[in-house]
C-alpha cells in the first residue's frame, strides 16, 4: 500500500516547503510535473519517510498549479499543489511601489517568526499589516526603505 499524509497543498505567491508523510509497503518515487516544485528525497524504500516539498517563489502575473504522483508497485497517488499570485516584494528590498489599485501584497524573505511590520501611525488608515501580508487602500503608493 501507499498512504500519504496530504493530498492537496495550497501556498501563497512566495512559496514555502512543506512535509508529506509517505507511507509505503514497498520502494516508492515521486515525480513532478513542474519545474518550480520539487521533492526530497524524490524516493525510498519501504517503510515512512519524511519528504520535503519545496514550492519556489511565483513570479508569473497568475495562480499555478502542479501535480506531483507517487508511485509504489502499481499504485499511485497524486498531489495536487496550487500556488497563488499576488503582489509581492521580498524584505529587504530598497523600494517598492503598488498601483493605485490598493489590494493584498506579500511581504517575503522573512523569517518565519520572530519579525513584526512596522507601520507609522499616520500610515494605518491606508495600509495595515496581518502577519507577513500587507492589505493597502485604493489609491495610496506605500514604499519600503532598507534600514539604515
């Protein structure tokens, strides 16, 4: 048999790795149908393995999607992976500028914890930030500047 434990990733335009358990009672491999995600190890033997799947930063202007399939003797089970578009900058970045549209932007390059966003007081009417995403209002240009 070859039991996983997830079937479908979702991750957000600056990517990530995520674990996937994989359960086989005999060797097994993992292919990819995209370039932009992999898998390590990509195989194994029988038994439960730890495998890393890395989703690599999404600079297309729209979503993706790939699929990844295990296959142990006849069987196989696939992954469906969806990565989101978005506006993004990746910290620390000398400048950036978003349209006059407002929307989301993700804010990458940080580490996973440990990090606030700092945003000026008179700033927080038109911009405010939830975790590593910053939602801007229609019609303002937010920019970051490197530290000094």
């Amino acid at each position: 048999g070859l039991t996983l434990s997830e079937t479908s990733i979702e991750t957000t335009v600056v990517g990530e790795t995520k674990n996937i358990i994989v359960d086989a009672t005999s060797a097994w491999k993992a292919t990819t149908n995209a370039t932009w995600v992999t898998c390590n190890p990509a195989q194994g033997e029988a038994g439960t393995h730890l495998v890393k799947v890395t989703i690599k930063l999404n600079k297309t202007q729209a979503s993706r999607t790939a699929r990844i399939t295990f296959v142990s003797d006849n069987e196989k089970v696939k992954v469906d992976v969806l990565q989101e578009s978005s506006p993004y900058f990746v910290a620390p970045c000398e400048k950036y500028t978003i349209s006059y549209a407002g929307g989301k932007v993700v804010v990458g390059g940080l580490a996973s914890t440990d990090f606030t966003i700092n945003i000026p007081e008179d700033d927080r009417k038109w911009i405010t930030a939830e975790g590593n995403v910053l939602t801007i209002r229609h019609g303002k240009r937010p920019f970051c500047e490197k530290q000094k």
